[in-house]
C-alpha cells in the first residue's frame, strides 16, 4: 500500500475544501483523480506530495505514519514528485532545471549528465538541452518539467493535469511518456484531470472527487437534474425534456429538487431495433466509438451525451455504427442521485 | 553666471589632475558607503525573506513602520546614534563619536528598512511555484531559499543598489556622527557643505559632479536591473 489516508480533511478560510473519509492508493499503479473545477483535485495532491498539512486525520505513506517535521518531511518529499499544472521552470538552461533534483540531492558530478541527457531523451528534449527554460512553449515547459521530475526516479509522480494548455500532439507525447515510465519503473501515477477519456485510456483506478469528497461512482454521466417526488412512492429525475427516470426512492435520502445523478455507464444496456422492456428508455445516435482498455465506450446523444461502456463480445453481437440511432435502457441500478452541493 | 562657470573650470581641472584631497574624500565616501551597505544587506535582505515567508501576527504593522521608516530623515538617526555613542551614552567607553565606524552605524540604521522593504517587494513577485517545485524536487528549506533569491535577483540587486544611493548621498548621518575630520570622516557631502559655507566652490562643484557621476551610475545599474526584471517578468 502507497498512501492510506484517513478522515483527511482541509479547510481553506472556513470552507471545507477537502473531507476524504477513507483513501488507499496502491503502489505501482495509475490512478486517474477526475473532478470538475474547485472539487479539490489540486489540495490532495499537495496533501499527497506532503506540501502542506492536513487540518485533521492521518496519512500514511508506504505502511508510516507522516509526521510534519522538518526532518521526516524531506524524506517523504524525496520519494515523491507533483508536477504542476503550469509548471514553471527555473532561469537557466534546460539541463540546469534537470539536473536541480540530482543536485540537492549531492549526485556526483558525472552521474547528474549522464541522467540529465537520459530523461531529456526519454522526453524527446533532448535538442533543448542547451536552450533557455524560460523561452520554451507550453507543451516544451511541461515536457521538461516531466523530465526534471524524473531525473530523481521517484516512487510515486503526482501529475496536476498533465495535458492542460498543450496542443493534441504533446498531449499524446505526455501520456505516453507517463505510460511508459509506469510499464518500465513501476512509478505509481496519480494523475488529476479534466478528461475522463484520459483517465479511461491511461489509469488502473479511476478516483472522483466531487466538492472534495471522493466519490467511488460517477466519474462518468454526471448530470445535473431535477427531482421531484411521486404520488406511488417513486421519483421522477428529470434531465431534460426529453430525458426522464422514474426511480424507486433511494435509501440515503429524501431527495427532491436540484440534485445530480450519476449513470452507471457500464449497467446501461443498449439494444438497435429492439424495444427496451423498462420504462427508463432513451433513444439517441451514436457520436463517437472509442477503446478505454478492456472496453468499448460509446458516445450517444440522446439530448444528453450519454457515455455506455460494452465488453468487447456485447460489441461485436450489436455492433453498433457512428451515426446509428440506439435504444437505451437504464435500469434502475446504475442511477446514483446525490445532492447538487455537499456542504 | 561667472561664478558656476568659473566654478565648473576649477572643478573640472581638480578632478582631471587627480587632486590627493579629492580623492581621499571619495575615497573615505566609498568605503563607509560601501561598508554599510554590505552590512545593511546581510542583515536586510534575510529579513526581507523572512517576513515575506512567513506569517506572525503584526505582520502588516510591521511593515507599515517599515515603510514609515523609509522616510526618517537622517538627522534623527544621528540624534539617536549620537544619544547613544556620545561620552554620555551608554556605549560612550567604546570612543565611536567621529569615526568611520559611527557614520556606518548610523547608515546601516538608515538602510536596513530600504533594503528589507525593497526585498520584500522583488520576493513577493516571485512565483510561489518556485517554492512548491524547488521542494517537492527535494530540496531543504536553506536549498528552497537560494532557489527564491536567485529568481528574485534582480529585485534584492536593485534593493542594494538603491540603499547604496541612498548613503553616499546623505549628510546628516556623516556630519553628525563624523564630525567631518579631514582625512578621516569627511566625505563628499559633508566636504560639499563645509567648502560651500567658506565660500570655495571649485572643490564643492568638483565634488558635486562626482557624486553626481557616482549616482548617475548607480541609477542606470539600478535601471538596469529593475528593466531586466519586468523583463523577465512579461
């Protein structure tokens, strides 16, 4: 186990910012932390890179306990590297910004070249190695900042939105350079983003967060609703005009008015032609059919761009084609509603 | 106008033929002014980083009266330095009245708050990424720091640069607590007053016009650094 953490809470000018009851993230894998904007993705990592203190609760890197004293901090902090979401890079040449993690370390002089035109290299920078820092373009800036948090090889690389600002072409050079040092190193990535496609195609584990909790469900078809109370006992979620629920009550809640609900996109079952027998159906077109690892993802606007995750052989017998109108049927299983904003 | 020309010959036909006179009192202007200078930014620019890293309770008022202490004039520093190191001041025995040593106490005095504000500013415009990236790349919190001031070089050179303008052009201080001996404590501000109250304005307008010279240069290296700041900075 890489991280456990444990009623970790953060509190920015009285506002909770961060409340994450139960956390575990395990060595030598990719996480992907998804959350829209302000959930809290930046905060836990600058808990996780031990950059700050939380106010409550208890960490634990690598099976101990993290105490914040001078001493024990810079050695947690030397296994662990967070790349910045704009990172900035110091005046000087590129190598010099490389070599800086070596060099507080007191890597002797030959070694930190060496490492330097290694990682440079394994991030296709290695023609800059001369250049100024400060004169590179985004997508270069972040390249090096990923080489100069690798020259220290460490456990775990924590990446703030790694693909922000940067044009297609570097995106995929980024990924695919995280992809690699995971495959060859075994460094454990947690990786926040936006993009839950990069998620989908790059993590182990998918971590959601959302008004600083984490949410185990949701990370995919989270939509805003309204929901309003039945006279038989039931709820009706309403989307959109043409996007309706009827729902049975759910345990945790009275739930009605502004909420969000979240859909299973694995539980969706899709069906071309054929009428759905449960009254949860929507009829929308096929926008995009992507791989996610194991996985098929399909796209479908229904009014709402629906995500619907098949195993590979549910694929082959549909078959479903870009542009083809489906059939969805979202059983009542898959449907999560929560409370527009957690206080 | 007879006289300034008059004046402006002389004083350049001192400077051409080196006058040992002239140069003595440039000479003893340099280097209090140099002294005090290094001493103000080697306790100055630390505290600068200080207060700007760190967050106590007083933190505004303290800078308030550092800002308030940009404009003390130098005359009441020399009173105060002067209640102190006279004979019947506390630190009498120790004989500093009239020396080098007393005109750099009291301008290290007059310095310490320009250099400390003037770091404070070049610190606080520095990216706090700097610190967060300088320490997860493992850096120690001494390692962090000298990441800080290099980025922040320019400013703290400027801060310097501007306290040392600010010493070789005072009088106060010099001629409170110098007492302007010739040879010892006199330097080209106080020589200045003293030549102009004797009517003998060859040597005042020669020292004038290297003091002048002497803060012309500092001005344009000042210009220099603040140009390659916001340079860096756009």
């Amino acid at each position: 186990m890489l991280y456990k953490a444990d009623r970790l809470t953060k509190v920015f000018a009285g506002r909770k910012v961060l409340d994450i009851v139960n956390f575990v993230v395990e060595k030598h894998k990719i996480y992907a932390l998804t959350g829209a904007n302000g959930a809290g993705k930046s905060t836990l990592l600058t808990l996780l890179a031990f950059l700050d203190q939380p106010d409550q609760g208890e960490l634990r890197f690598g099976g101990s306990k993290v105490y914040y004293d001078r001493d024990s901090l810079l050695q947690v902090r030397r296994q662990v590297v967070l790349l910045d979401q704009y990172p900035i890079l110091f005046t000087g040449p590129v190598w010099k910004n490389v070599e800086f993690g070596l060099k507080v370390r007191g890597v002797k002089r030959r070694q930190p070249e060496q490492r330097v035109s290694e990682v440079l290299a394994l991030v296709g920078m290695e023609k800059f190695c001369d250049a100024d820092a400060r004169k590179l373009s985004g997508g270069e800036s972040k390249r090096v900042a990923l080489a100069r948090g690798l020259a220290v090889s460490p456990d775990v690389l924590l990446c703030d939105e790694p693909t922000a600002n940067v044009d297609e072409e570097n995106q995929e050079i980024i990924l695919d350079i995280l992809k690699r040092i995971n495959a060859e190193t075994g460094t454990s990535i947690i990786m926040a983003t936006h993009y839950l496609s990069q998620g989908r195609q790059l993590a182990d584990h998918s971590l959601i967060l959302s008004h600083g909790k984490l949410s185990g469900r949701g990370h995919e078809n989270s939509f805003r609703c309204n929901v309003m109370q039945e006279r038989d006992g039931l709820l009706l979620c309403e989307l959109n005009d043409s996007c309706r629920l009827h729902l049975e009550k759910q345990q945790d809640a009275e739930l009605s008015g502004p909420c969000r609900v979240y859909i299973d996109p694995a539980k969706i079952c899709c069906s071309q032609g054929v009428s759905p027998i449960s009254a949860n159906q929507w009829t929308g077109k096929v926008l995009r059919i992507e791989q996610a690892r194991e996985h098929i993802l399909l796209t479908v606007d229904c009014g709402l761009k629906v995500k619907v995750q098949l195993d590979p052989s549910a694929y082959q017998e549909q078959n479903p084609l870009v542009g083809e109108q489906i059939e969805l049927s979202i059983p009542g299983d898959s449907v999560f509603l929560s409370p527009l904003y957690n206080s | 106008m007879d006289l300034l020309l008059d004046s402006l010959h002389s004083a350049f036909l001192l400077l051409v033929s080196c006058d040992p006179e002239l140069l003595v009192i440039v000479a003893v202007s340099l280097e209090v002014s140099i002294i005090s200078t290094c001493i103000a930014s080697l306790f100055g620019i630390p505290c600068g980083f200080l207060v700007s890293y760190s967050s106590f309770f007083g933190k505004r008022f303290l800078l308030t009266c550092l800002n308030t202490l940009l404009a003390l004039p130098t005359v009441v520093i020399g009173l105060l330095v002067y209640a102190f190191i006279s004979r019947r001041g506390m630190f009498g025995s120790l004989e500093l009245l009239y020396t080098q040593k007393a005109i750099i106490i009291g301008q290290v005095i007059l310095i310490i708050p320009l250099v400390t504000s003037l770091t404070i500013a070049a610190i606080s415009r520095i990216d706090n990424r700097y610190r967060k990236t300088a320490l997860t790349l493992g850096a120690t919190q001494f390692q962090m720091v000298l990441v800080i001031i290099k980025e922040a070089r320019y400013g703290i050179g400027a801060a310097v640069i501007a306290a040392f303008g600010r010493v070789i052009a005072e009088v106060g201080i010099s001629m409170m607590l110098g007492g302007n001996a010739r040879g010892f404590t006199r330097t080209m501000t106080t020589a200045m007053a003293l030549e102009y109250d004797k009517g003998e304005f060859s040597l005042a307008v020669a020292l004038g016009l290297t003091l002048m010279t002497i803060a012309f240069g500092m001005n344009l290296l000042f210009h220099f650094f603040q140009g390659r700041t916001w340079a860096d900075a756009v």
